[in-house]
C-alpha cells in the first residue's frame, strides 16, 4: 500500500509539467517543485501543492499567499527534502 506521500508524488508528477526533485511537508499540505536555487512562487515553476485529506492538485500561490483575514494558516515546515 503507498504512503500519503507516494501516492502526493504520483499525482504531483502527473500535473506537474517539469522534473520534480524537491518536496516540503505541511501538517495539510505537501509541495513539490523543481529545486535549481532559484526561488520560485509563480510562473511555470511555480510549485504544485497536493492536499493530503483529498489529493486535490492546487496551485501554489492562492494556499501560500491568500492574506485574507479568513485565510488558513499552513503552518511549519514538518519536513523538507531532495527526490
């Protein structure tokens, strides 16, 4: 049986239109991009976000930046890695 972060990666890899070699996970969230130095929150590298209780591909920006004040946090960085 996969974990909840392999079958993250596998639809990660599915949307995600370049290599993905890099993953942050969030009590809610995992996010995966391609990790080259640069910093990246927009654009065609702009990380994919996979919500662990449905698997839903979201886009990075509105779940990262939404600063409206019923906004939710994401929190603290539970793990960080290379793929």
């Amino acid at each position: 049986m996969a974990t909840l972060f392999d079958k993250a990666l596998k639809i990660a890899k599915e949307k995600y239109p370049h290599e993905i070699n890099h993953f942050e996970e969030y009590a809610d969230y995992f996010v995966f991009d391609y990790d080259d130095g640069e910093e990246r929150t927009g654009g065609e590298f702009s990380p994919i976000v996979i919500r662990k209780s449905d698997f839903a591909a979201l886009n990075y920006a509105p779940i990262f930046f939404n600063l409206s004040d019923d906004a939710e946090d994401v929190g603290d960085v539970l793990a960080e890695g290379i793929i």
